[in-house]
C-alpha cells in the first residue's frame, strides 16, 4: 500500500470522499481540520492506494512539540478497512516528512489480538495514552421511536415521559453564549475545564448548519444544553450537561430523547454519544448514558509508531501527556 499527497481536487472533495471510505468520522473532516487550525495544528491529507485503487484515506494533523519538532497525529483514522489498518499506518510513516518524532492514530477498529499482533509486525503499537475515547455508545436510529423507547431501562423511560408531562420546555438555538453560560454552570459544578466561547464560535463557523444546540427549559431558567454535530448519516454528541436545577422534573432525559428524535428527523442513522468511562470518576455519566440502551463499542486505542527513529524517545518521555492534552 503507498500513501500520497491528495491532490487539489481530491482536498476540494475531501469531505465527500471521506463518506466513501469504510468509516467516515468526524474528527476526519475539513471542519475539524479548520477547527484545530486555531491551535496550532494543521492538516495534511493522504491517499492510501495500491495497484488496485483508492483503499483509505487519511487526514493527518502536524504540531510542533520543541523547537524544530513536530507530532503527526491522525485522530480516528486512517479510514480503511480493518485488516488493511497495519499496511495504512506504515504506508503513512513513510509519506510523512520532516522531523517527527513519531505518528499516533486511534481508528474506530474493534479491539482483536489477530490485529495487536498485525500492527506490531509493522513496529506499530498501543500507547498508554489515550487522546479519544476508547469505548462509547452508539444508539440505531433506524428503529421507530417505540422501538427505541423499549430498549431503554424503565427508568429511563419514565424519567423522560416524567419530563414531558411536568412540562420540561426544549428548544434549538443558535445563541452560543446561552450555551456556553449553562455549560460553565455545569463544569463549575462538576469541577472540569471547558472551552472558552470562542472556541464554540470557531466550532459553527466550521461545521455551519450541521451543528446543532438543544437546550432544556422549565419555568423560563436553561437546565440543560447539548451540541451535536452530524456527517452523513452519523452525529456526534460533544458537549453538554445538566445545571443539577430541577432534578424532579428530570429535563436532561428528555433533552436527549429529544436530540435523538431531531437526529432521526434529519436522517442520521446512528447517533455517537461520544465516550464512556474508563474510571470510577466518571461511572455516573457512563450510568446514565448506558439508560438509553444502545450498543457499547469499544475501540483499540491510540496506536504510536516511530516516524523518525531517533526522535520516537522524546514521544515516548515527554509529548504523550501533552498531545492527550491538546488533541
């Protein structure tokens, strides 16, 4: 398998071609490439080909990790079959040029000892570090509202019919400093760091009509906000939580009842509620997510492969930490 360069009229279509490769992602897009561009990353697109055509594709992002060094990180891809996922990473460490110290990518490929053992014979591995979630849950948006409902544990189920009779209001906006106001709520309240609010005007001027705000009301007071972003028939949830406000009336069931129902409307087919714990920190969440039935994928993780040899020590002892911290 060799990589390429994409040609101009290849970027140009990007996006579209993407959505023909086995596994489109978000994270593959030319929005995420223009979002991450505002931190310092930038993007390089690759072709992945053999004597029999076109067999992936793969958006690379580049950054500088010390001075005259750079990281080349390919988050959820390459875009490619499973078993051509070892020969898509080496043919991509020999496209790459210029002083990297190594290349990271985290596809969506189902965990396999067959595939561990196939990478490692092509001086790719896992690392210990991982920069996307590695287990989430995936919701079939295929099935009719009742068959989704049923799917669902009875509390779940109750909690949003709950919502609906008490009264819960929800809504799509556009206001992003809404958003954001709740959203600080939220991290305040469970003590984590969130984006400022530029960084959410960056994300709609990147995706435009395919993101999406939802908020929850009761009584005239925002209790809770979702953003999702869609690509072809697959959304996103991002980013989103509960002011802890009302919780009788128990308005973020239905907000994500009602997330799923717009998806479905808008022809998504299957809806990402991006990440499940990995620790007790986050068992909660994991809890309440897991309510509203679904299938839990897990991934393989972040793979690591040397790009210029001499170089991979310093990824190794120093620049995990800080890529998981910026990717």
């Amino acid at each position: 398998m060799r990589a390429r360069l994409a040609t101009d009229q290849e970027a140009h279509d990007w996006d579209r071609l993407i959505l023909e490769t086995p596994r489109p992602h978000l994270l593959q897009s030319t929005g995420w490439a223009a979002l991450k561009s505002g931190t310092a990353w930038r993007a390089e697109r690759f072709v992945l080909e053999d004597d029999g055509g076109r067999r992936g594709l793969a958006q690379v992002l580049r950054r500088r990790v010390a001075p005259g060094l750079e990281l080349a990180y390919a988050p959820r891809g390459p875009l490619c079959e499973d078993a051509a996922l070892p020969d898509a990473l080496a043919a991509l460490r020999r496209a790459l040029h210029g002083m990297l110290v190594g290349l990271v990518a985290d596809p969506e490929a189902p965990e396999s000892d067959e595939l561990v053992a196939a990478l490692a014979r092509r001086e790719v591995r896992r690392s210990p570090v991982y920069i996307q979630p590695r287990r989430t849950l995936l919701i079939d948006l295929t099935q009719d509202a009742e068959t989704l409902l049923s799917a669902m544990r009875k509390k779940t189920r109750q909690y949003i019919h709950k919502a609906e009779r008490e009264g819960v209001a929800t809504e799509t906006t556009t206001d992003l400093a809404r958003f954001h106001r709740l959203l600080r709520v939220v991290a305040e309240r469970d003590r984590f760091g969130i984006h400022d609010l530029a960084y959410f005007a960056a994300l709609a001027d990147a995706f435009s009509d395919a993101m999406h705000v939802l908020m929850a009301r009761i009584d005239g007071e925002d209790v809770g906000a979702l953003l999702v972003i869609r690509l072809g028939d697959r959304a996103w949830e991002l980013f989103g939580g509960w002011s802890g406000a009302h919780a009788e009336q128990r308005p973020f069931y239905l907000l994500k009842w009602r997330s799923l129902m717009l998806m479905q409307q808008l022809g998504v087919r299957r809806y990402d509620m991006w990440g499940l714990a990995e620790g007790k920190e986050l068992a909660g969440v994991e809890n309440f997510k897991l309510g509203f039935g679904g299938e839990v994928a897990t991934w393989i993780g972040a793979l690591e492969t040397p790009v210029t040899r001499p170089l991979f020590p310093l990824w190794r002892f120093g620049a995990r930490r800080r890529l998981a911290g910026t990717a």
